[in-house]
C-alpha cells in the first residue's frame, strides 16, 4: 500500500526516534559500565588499534603477511573473549553492551538489503490510521458512560421496552468488541438520530483498537470527501483514502446516506463494502435509514450486500441528547 508523503514522514520519524532512544541508552549503559570496568573501555582502545595494524600490513608491500595477519587475528579474538569474562564476571549477558533496538532484524532502520522491514510497515499503517482517527474522540465514548436509563423503560410497539431492546444491543455490542476477530461479523446499527449509534461505534473502536487491531471510523461524508479530493487532485497517490478503508482491520462508517450522494460516491461505496466482505474484513455501518429508506439513496448492488451480508441492530427510543438537556435543566432549576 502506498502512503502519502506527510504518513510517510511522520512514520519514519518516529523509528528513527526509536533508534536515537535505543542508541542512547546503550550509550548511558556503557558509561554506567565502563566506570566501574575501566580495563573494559581499555580493551575496546586496543581492538580499535588491531585494525589499524590489519590495514597498514595489507597496505606495506610486504610478500608473506599470512602470519602476520593470524597473530593480529589471534590478539584481537582474546582481547573480545576477555571483554565477555568481563561481562560474564558482573552478571550481565553476552549482548549487554549492544543497542537494544525495537527491531532485531532491521536494527529500527525500516530496511532490510533495501527492501522496507515489516516493522517500518506496521509503523506506517498505525500512522496512517491515527491521522484518520486525530478528530474521533474516542476517549468520550464508552461502554461504561453509555447509559441505558436515559432510554423509556414502557413498551410501545413490542413486548420489549426501548430500555430492555438498548440493554440487549449493548451488551451485543460488548460481546462483538470483547470477542473481536477478522472474523467477526458486519454489523449494521439503524435508527433515528440522537439514539446511541456513534457512542456505542466509538465504544466498539476504543476496545478493539486496545486489542491491537488497525481500526478507522469515520463519516461517509469526510471519507467520501477524502476520496474524491485525491481522486480528481494532483496528488502522487489517489486512492490514499481510499485503499485505507478497504484494507484496515476494522471498519466504522458513521451517517451512512446522509453524504452527498453522486456516481462518484456510489461507486467508491461499492468498492470499499464489496472488497471487504471478499477479503472478509469486518465493517460496522451506521445509518438513520431502514433498508428501503436505503434502497432510495443506493443501486441493488449495494442494498443487496447490505441486507446480505450484515447483522442489524435497530436502535429505539427518544433523542438522548435532547433528554440529557431536559435533565440538565431540570437539576438546574
């Protein structure tokens, strides 16, 4: 996957940080070492002069240096033997005065024989995401703070109060983030506005990025903007946005129906549900619309994945935020 220039930068910012920090402790655990082991840092002089000496004899003339090479050789491998007694001697492993990188196999460089280390890639993609993410607060939307009492607790058009119906969608939705796996299942959340969907979405995404997962939320609206300003910009890669929402972990797409809709749109909708559910990659949409409210805004290519291919949980009850402010008032009086 391609990255824009700002991902990549700020990407390999932060692992060339992480080599500076592991450098420099090495660098603070030498010293800490070497003050109480000064033949130590001595032995270190001495390899250094070894090598200087292979050069100057490679570089005399000389016919016959074989024996002359062995000897360094020789000297400079006991001198490396008794900096390991050294070690061994005060308790520290073989190793202890090596830089202690992050990654073993590109010492936090983020190339391997010039080809990028999967470390460096992982890296990106968290960047990649925490960029899409930077505006979503997460942080305010919890399983704890989403409170059913706000919900009636009298049934109207079913044997369930819309408190009873909410208590069963939240825990659900608990079950889906605790459990959460690439292979769990898409889920669809639709109801009116001000019912609990984005809480509950943000809720989902702060677990399950807690997991380790690579998880993007977002509106249709900002996505689809994203998308179509790459697409018809000057940019050197323009399916950025695009490419993101089809490969990430988890993807949450807030206000489905509410963006405007065009041939452009339509079709990029297409391709990020269709991909995922081919490469089976778990998505949860919400929508204030039903399925034929749906049927209205999108082709049969899409409302048939919809209704095919995600669990739906319908969400009741009255508009929290406007209970919340009446409650508010009320206290304050």
């Amino acid at each position: 996957m391609s990255y824009s220039r700002q991902t990549y930068d700020t990407a390999k910012s932060k692992l060339d940080a992480m080599r500076q920090q592991a450098i420099r402790e090495n660098e603070e655990r030498r010293s800490a070492f070497v003050a109480i082991n000064p033949e130590y840092a001595e032995l270190d002089r001495e390899i250094a002069q070894t090598s200087i000496r292979l050069t100057r004899v490679m570089l005399s003339g000389q016919k016959d240096i074989t024996e002359t090479i062995a000897q360094i050789r020789d000297s400079n491998l006991e001198m490396q033997q008794r900096q390991l007694d050294i070690l061994r001697a005060n308790g520290c492993p073989d190793d202890f005065l090596q830089p202690k990188f992050h990654c073993a196999k590109c010492l936090d460089t983020g190339y391997i024989d010039g080809k990028m280390c999967t470390c460096f890639k992982d890296i990106l993609q968290k960047t990649a995401y925490e960029e899409l993410n930077k505006s979503t607060p997460l942080e305010l939307c919890s399983f704890r703070s989403f409170s059913i009492d706000f919900y009636p607790d009298k049934a109207e058009n079913s044997n369930l109060s819309p408190r009873q119906i909410m208590d069963k969608v939240k825990k659900n939705c608990w079950d889906y983030a605790n459990n959460f796996s690439m292979n769990s299942a898409n889920l669809m959340f639709q109801g009116g506005v001000g019912l609990g969907k984005t809480h509950l979405s943000l809720a989902i995404a702060g677990k399950v990025i807690s997991k380790g997962y690579g998880v993007i939320y977002g509106s249709a609206q900002n996505f689809f903007n994203n998308i179509e300003a790459e697409h018809f910009g000057r940019g050197d890669d323009k399916q950025y946005t695009l490419n993101l929402l089809k490969s990430c972990d988890l993807l949450i797409l807030d206000d489905l129906g509410t963006e405007f809709i065009t041939q452009f749109t339509t079709a990029a909708l297409y391709d990020i549900i269709n991909t995922r559910i081919l490469t089976r990659r778990p998505t949860i949409i919400s929508t204030n619309f039903n399925i034929d409210g749906l049927k209205k805004k999108y082709d049969d290519r899409i409302t048939s994945r919809l209704s095919g291919n995600y669990v739906r949980y319908q969400f009741v009850g009255s508009d929290v935020r406007i209970t919340l402010k009446v409650k508010k008032k009320l206290n304050e009086n």
